[in-house]
C-alpha cells in the first residue's frame, strides 16, 4: 500500500492511495467464502459455484451501484 499526501495550500490536500492485489486478496477471499455458502446463481446449486465465476459477479454488481 503506498500513500500520498500532497499540500495543495490553503488548508487543502491531496491524498492518493495505491493498493496492490496482496493488500485486499486475503480478506477478499474470505468474504467471498461467506457470500459463497449462500449464493444462488441461476446453473449451480445453491452455495455451489465457482469462487472465480462468484467474485466477478460481485465486483459486477459493486460497479453497477
């Protein structure tokens, strides 16, 4: 994770946040876990679909709200 703070004057910041695949992965598997067991998704029984199929719809959905 790299973090930047920029002084644009005046009382006023910039703040820029980089993260990389090994911040989130783990905590985003988990979750994924948990969304797993419950998940109904039309062609595979309830709590049955891939984890990769799973995960790119959630982040589908994230995007769409």
């Amino acid at each position: 994770m790299d973090i930047q703070k920029k002084d644009l004057g005046q009382g006023i910041s910039q703040i820029s946040i980089t993260l990389e695949p090994a911040d989130y992965a783990k905590k985003f598997d988990q979750e994924l876990q948990k969304v797993a067991g419950k998940a109904a998704i039309k062609g595979f029984r309830k709590g049955k679909c891939q984890h990769q199929l799973l995960g790119k719809c959630m982040v589908l959905l994230y995007l769409q709200t």
